[in-house]
C-alpha cells in the first residue's frame, strides 16, 4: 500500500493527536495543571482531521474522488 504525502501527513497528524490527548487527560487525571497550550494543540490537529473526513466525504459524495 502506498502512501501519498497527504496521507502520510493525516496518519501522523491522528498519532500525534492522540499521543497529546492522552498526555492532556493523563495530566488531569493526576490533578496537574495542563498548559491551555496542550488543550489548543489537540483541538487543532482533532480541527485538521475532522476537515479532512469532511472534505473525503463531500468529494465521494460528488463522485470526484481520485
């Protein structure tokens, strides 16, 4: 199976988000005090996939999908 860039960037995006997630809700779960730093950087990247899922969606939908 081969990966386009855009693929590559999507499968690392969801592994770093979820690392980062894990580590936010790691931290409150052990009473530290996350930086909002953290929460924004989850949100993101949860932002740039939820796009992306979207837009494939619309674009299947449309019957352009390459």
């Amino acid at each position: 199976m081969k990966m386009n860039t855009l693929d590559l960037a999507r499968v690392w995006a969801a592994i770093t988000g979820l690392l980062l997630a894990v580590t936010y809700f790691g931290m409150l779960y052990v009473r530290a005090n996350p930086s909002p730093v953290l929460a924004m950087l989850v949100t993101a990247i949860g932002g740039f996939e939820l796009f992306l899922f979207g837009q494939d969606e619309w674009l299947k939908r449309r019957g352009k999908h390459g």
